[in-house]
C-alpha cells in the first residue's frame, strides 16, 4: 500500500515537472520588453539599410572564431574588425555576420553604412551586441548556446527583415519552434540551446541584438 502511495506521488511530481517545462514562456515579444518597440516601428527603415552581400564572394569574406563573443578575446576583435560580411564561427558557408556595435562602442563604418539602424540601436541604451546576420537559402545553423543570455545579465532579439519561409529553435526540455514573421522580434535567452533554419530559397536576413536586462 505504502509502494502504491510513494508511486502516485512520484507521478504526480513528473506530471507537474512536465508541465511546467512544456509551458514555460520562452520566446517574448515587446509585449515584455517594450523598450524594444521602436525597432519594428522603423523596421522598413532597418531593412533598407541591410549592407550590400556578394554571394558570388562567399570565401572572400573573413571569418570569426566562435570563442570571440562577448569576453576580451571578443573586444579585440570588435577593435579590429573593418565594415564587411564575416562567415560564420562554423565556416561552412551558411551563415554571415555584419557587425554595427558591441558594447556600445561603433565598429568601423557602420554608422556611415547603416546610419539610421545605428541612431535607433543607441536609443536603446542597452545594446551589448548588434549587427545583421545573414543565413543562405536551405540552410540550418548548428545547434549551440551563446556567452550571453540570463546568467550573464542579457538577452538576444532576433529580428527578421526578409520575407523568408525562416524559423528559430530554442531548446527547454525539447526543442520548441517560432516561426518569423518580418517586421516582428522575437526575444529569447540564448543560454538555452538553440538554432535557426531558412526553408527558402532566398538568403535570410535579421537584425541580431544582443540586450542588458
């Protein structure tokens, strides 16, 4: 009787564990952080200002190590970095960064390029890292987690600028999928594993904002 009772109980805590993992909020909009509002206000405005890609040019662009993200390794490359297209941490083709800002600070040209994106993002007044990110046609990121998000006092924004058949995966317990619609960001804490995909056959094209909380 004692073994029948212990078992109701533990299935109730699995059912209770299983549910609160399956309904937990993980993907916000500016209904939680309305700051973030006049980004899809001036969407159009952003989306103009998307630097010119050569996609006959795919190798000619640098690449960046997955290491330098938000730590020194990352502040002395955003202090070198000129005003281009750079591949990918993963290298294979799929994925390009254009960077504008990191830790408040201009990178290059960028506000000479992109000169009404860069005066929206220094409204913010929270932006640690900011820049567009391109994902070619048919592609899908590599599943993988980011030196920012809620433990280290920030969150990521995705923000689609191209009208794309284009997804985010953010995993919690399993992998849960946001469909993107242009014009509209999506907010997600990027400690959790996640990754992209553009089911289309046209490049993909989002602002990329990483934000103090």
């Amino acid at each position: 009787m004692i073994f029948i009772f212990i078992s109701i109980i533990l299935l109730i805590v699995v059912i209770i564990i299983y549910h609160f993992v399956n309904t937990r909020q993980i993907f916000f909009t500016t209904d939680e952080y309305p700051e973030m509002k006049i980004l899809e206000d001036k969407w159009e405005i952003i989306a103009s200002e998307i630097p010119p890609f050569d996609i006959n040019k795919l190798d000619q662009y640098p690449k960046r190590k997955r290491s330098a993200w938000n730590n020194e390794e990352g502040k002395n490359l955003a202090d070198k970095m000129n005003s281009t297209w750079f591949q990918g941490w993963q290298g294979d083709h799929i994925w390009y960064n254009f960077p504008l800002m990191y830790h408040n600070k201009i990178i290059d040209q960028s506000d000479k390029i992109c000169p009404e994106t860069i005066k929206l993002l220094q409204q913010l007044q929270s932006v640690q890292i900011a820049g567009y990110s391109i994902l070619m046609p048919g592609s899908k990121l590599p599943i993988h987690t980011d030196l920012t998000g809620k433990k280290y006092g920030s969150m990521a924004c995705n923000f689609l600028l191209t009208n794309n058949n284009a997804s985010l995966y953010v995993k919690d317990g399993n992998f849960k999928k946001h469909k993107h619609k242009r014009g509209r960001l999506v907010i997600f804490d990027s400690t959790n594993e996640h990754y992209a995909d553009n089911q289309d056959d046209k490049i993909r094209v989002i602002l990329y904002i990483d934000f103090k909380i």
